[in-house]
C-alpha cells in the first residue's frame, strides 16, 4: 500500500465510483474502496470517517458535475439552468443512479445526508423562477423532468424507446417556448 497522499478524496471517490461501476453501490465498503484505491484503510479512513461520510463525498462529486453540466449550457438561453437540469439526467448513467440509490438509501436513516441537494435544488428552483416569463409553466417542466429521472432511477416504466425520445423531444420543444 502507498503512503496516504495528504488528501486522498480525488482517488477514493475515484475508487468507489469503480466499484459501484463494476460491482454495484451495494458493494462499496471502506475496506473494499482501501484495495481499490491501493491506500489503507486507515488512509481512506482519515479522508471519509464512514461509509456515510464517503457517500456524502460522492453526493458532493455528482453535485459538482451537475454543476458542469448548468454551466455548460451556453449563454443567452433565458432557460439554462432548465436545460441544464434536462442534460443532467440525460446524460446520467448506470453508475450515477446506482450511486444515487445508494445515497437515498443511507439518507432513509440519516435525511441530512441529503441537505447539499436540498439547497442546490432550491437554488437552481429559485434561478429557473426568475427566468422563466411563465414561472408555473417552468415549475411544471422542472418537475416533469425530476419525475423522469425518478422513473430511470427506480427502473419504473416509462415508455418504449421511441416514447421515451418523444418526450425528450417534447421536453426540449417546451424549454423553447419558454424563451
């Protein structure tokens, strides 16, 4: 094992998203992120104090690529973070939602775990508001477009492929209607 570079997350959130891509979020414990990063368990210990703390780490990570995604969008859209929103569970793979499973499931014991959602959600709640010209008409998008990754999440049905593409579509033409 290598000395414990003096902050280790970048590989230990590495290493659990690894794990949770090859065997499934069930599966990330401490000692298994320890073998997987190459550090002890002391040193992954050191970073992330509990399993809890590791998974608030990873919910920190996809927060910041969500983040990525809003700011992504380009310029001069009056619905970006709308969109944003949109690219995000888009582009949301296996791996994400096995981890946001993961993270719900820990948070049914401990809900604050789920407090930096919380506030990034009203922040982005508050921007889509104040852009929209039509603020209900943007809320029910913003919902609609939570409910479908809901529905990807927890593997409920959702429409064929080409259903599933027709309301993309149609998600997209009413963000443009917006404007």
């Amino acid at each position: 094992m290598e000395k414990q570079p003096k902050n280790a997350s970048p590989k230990i959130l590495g290493a659990a998203r690894a794990i949770a891509l090859r065997e499934g979020a069930g599966k990330i414990t401490i000692d298994a992120v320890a073998r997987e990063s190459g550090l002890s368990k002391g040193g992954v210990l050191y970073n992330f104090p509990t399993k809890k703390a590791l998974l608030a780490g990873l919910l920190d990570e996809m927060l910041a690529e969500h983040r990525e995604r809003l700011a992504s969008v380009p310029e001069g859209h009056s619905s970006r973070t709308l969109r944003g929103h949109l690219e995000t569970v888009l582009q949301a793979g296996s791996t994400d939602d096995d981890l946001s499973m993961a993270i719900l499931a820990v948070s049914a014991s401990d809900p604050n775990l789920l407090d930096p959602l919380r506030k990034e959600l009203s922040r982005d709640v508050e921007r889509i508001r104040s852009d929209a010209q039509d603020d209900t008409a943007a809320m029910v998008l913003f919902l609609a477009i939570q409910g479908l990754r809901f529905q990807r999440l927890l593997r409920l049905a959702d429409g064929d492929a080409d259903q599933q593409d027709a309301t993309i579509d149609r998600f997209k033409d009413m963000i443009d209607e917006l404007e």
